[in-house]
C-alpha cells in the first residue's frame, strides 16, 4: 500500500495547495457561502484530495491520446455510487483504504498509461472489488445509470430520492442578477449545431441523465424529484491552476423559468424579445436569429456563494435554416473583487470552453449534442 499511497499523494499535492490558496482568497468574504465552493457535496474535506487524484489518475494525468470522457464520468460515477452505497455519508480519510485496496494495484501497473492511471477496465474491475461482480455490467447499462450513480437494479434506480444529496448541500437563497441592465455584463458564445431539436429537448428533460453530458470541465447533478422545471443543480467544475492538479470547485443553480414551443407561447416570445433587445442595446448582434423557431428556453439561476456572483446562464434550442442548435447565453452582475480575481484566473476561459467556445471535450453542449447523435445512430 505504502508505495502507491505515496504516489497517489505526490500527485494530488499540487491540488492540495491550489485548492488551499482558492479558499484562502475566498475567507474572509462571504465565509458561510463562498468558502463552500470547494470540493463535493458527496464528500468531507478530509477525502478532497485523494477523491480529486482519482479523477486525475481516471482522465487528467493521462496522456492526451489516450483519454475518455467515459472514463472520467465512471470514476465520477464510483465516488457518487460509493456515497450512495454508504448510506448517503460524507465520504472520508477513512475511505481512502478501501479505495486504495480496488485501484492502486492497477495505479501502480500504469493502466492508464502512465504509472498512477486508471483506464476502463482498471475503473470496472475495481468498481468490482469496491461494490460486488453486479458493477461493471451496470455500469454499461443506461437502464441503471441515473443522477451520476450507477444502481444496482432499475427498482434501485426508481426508488432513489436525489433530494438526499440535496439535504448535504446547505444551499442558499437565489441570487439573480440585481444590477441596473445596463451595468450587467452579458455574454453568449458559439450555438453547438444538435441533429435533432426534439431528441435534445428530451435530452434536457432526463435531469437524471445530466451527468452522462459532463464534460472534462465539470457537469450538472441534479438535486430534486421531478423534470427540469424549478430543478436545482450542483455544479461540479474543474479548475486548472497548474497542469495535472485539477480542483474541484461546486455551486449551485436553479431553473427558475423555463418556456417551451408546448406551453405558454405569449411567455416565450416576450422573454425572447427582452433577451433579444439586451443585445441590440449595446449595439450588438442579438443571438437568436430573427425568424428562428424556438423549442424551448430556460434560466438557470445561481444560488448564494456561485463563483459567478449574482448570475443567470440561459440555454436557447432554436431552428433556423433547416438547422437546429442550442446556445448558451450569461448575464451577471459586476463582481466582487475576490470573486473576480478568481474568475480572471481560473473562470472566465473555462467559463467560454463549456458553454461551446472551446473543444467538444470541455463542452457540456457539446456533449448533450453527441449524446442526442449517438441515440439516433444504428448499433
């Protein structure tokens, strides 16, 4: 043990003290809120560092050739099943045994690719020490997959309250923006083109399924019972102060409005003409073409402590000349000084990158497209 323990803590040392210096700028603020940015809900502080090495070992630390996002969203997959497995306790230093008994011997043999790695069939098999034989064939099974945790069975799955993780998250009150128009900041990013309009409203409609679209820059979990409207998520984002030390940063938002093509029509189009005149103020191009049909449209709003302050992220999925497409477009206050210290750091590119301004691999709309792709491909 003691030479892969040894490893495994070199590796995240890094993360250990970047993650101490983002929460060192952020006491002293707003400590019952912005200090709860670091880390997981699923896990104590104690558990921070070797649970962000493992996600490392799965994806970041391995060579570029040869990563997978599947890989990451299964290790994601293991911590959150392991939480669930628990009985919904904080996974701790305590744990760090049992983990290291089902991947280090793996980690050691380099089968990611490096030594400390993981690939698939390390991840599985120690997913099968870690749980028992069912995990690998459920792990591969959507029908047991669901709110990033792999079930034992489809009952276990329909039983499964995520208000549990909910309960953990100490959540804040909304915080929309508040700011006179003309003093907030707006931004949109590319559309990321999806071959079918319906299958990804659908898409976004399984909040269960939001995990299966996390990209290597973080994902959405959803955190209530029901559909996508008045859903709060916690985000998961992966900060990278320095190269192979990811941190894990969360938040949280809330879809407080949520229109589409089926319900209030005269609501949609008024929420559209004031998005479309914000732009058109500033004297710039608005970013849903005149004459597009619009599927659907909603907000999601951030939560006190959000690393973007006062904020509210819209997700557009619209038609125009015969193709489809799902934009993202910000809105948010100025910020405060320590929080927009740490935007110009850490944020404002990986903010762009996930909402379709980077690769498909940092793009959580990218991802929803490829998922939405992959249903309508034979085999």
């Amino acid at each position: 043990m003691a030479i892969t323990h040894l490893l495994a803590a070199a590796a995240g040392a890094g993360a250990a003290v970047a993650t101490d210096r983002v929460a060192s700028r952020l006491r002293g603020t707003h400590p019952g809120s912005t200090v709860r940015q670091v880390g997981t809900t699923v896990a104590a502080p104690t558990a921070a560092l070797w649970i962000t090495d493992f996600l490392n070992a799965a994806y970041y630390a391995r060579p570029a050739d040869q990563r997978s996002l599947d890989d990451l969203r299964l290790a994601f997959a293991v911590v959150t099943t392991f939480w669930h497995e628990q009985g919904h306790r904080a996974i701790g230093a305590r744990d760090l045994v049992r983990f290291h008994r089902a991947f280090g011997t793996a980690r050691f043999q380099r089968a990611g690719g490096r030594t400390g790695t993981l690939d698939t069939e390390a991840l599985l098999a120690g997913g099968a020490q870690l749980f028992g034989d069912w995990f690998p064939s459920a792990a591969e099974d959507p029908d047991r997959r669901g709110w990033g945790i792999v079930f034992r069975t489809t009952a276990d799955k329909a039983a499964y309250d995520p208000q549990r993780r909910l309960e953990q998250a100490q959540l804040g009150p909304l915080t929309p923006p508040i700011a006179p128009t003309a003093e907030q900041i707006l931004s949109t990013y590319p559309p990321v083109a999806v071959v079918d309009a319906n299958r990804t409203l659908a898409a976004l409609q399984a909040v269960e399924q939001w995990p299966e679209y996390g990209s290597e820059l973080g994902r959405f979990t959803p955190l209530r019972a029901g559909g996508l409207r008045g859903q709060t998520f916690e985000i998961e984002v992966v900060g990278f102060p320095s190269p192979r030390t990811p941190v894990l940063l969360r938040s949280y938002v809330t879809v407080d409005q949520l229109a589409t093509a089926d319900d209030d029509e005269e609501a949609r189009d008024a929420w559209l003409t004031h998005l479309r005149l914000g732009f058109t103020d500033r004297g710039e191009e608005p970013p849903i073409p005149g004459g597009a049909e619009v599927h659907a449209i909603l907000a999601l709003v951030s939560h006190e402590g959000h690393f973007m302050g006062r904020a509210r992220s819209q997700l557009v999925l619209y038609s125009s000349e015969g193709s489809s497409y799902l934009r993202a477009i910000g809105q948010w206050d100025p910020m405060p000084w320590h929080l927009a210290e740490m935007y110009e750091q850490v944020g404002q590119a990986s903010q762009h990158a996930f909402w379709g301004m980077g690769s498909p691999e940092e793009s959580m709309l990218h991802q929803i497209a490829a998922a939405v792709e992959r249903q309508l491909t034979p085999g």
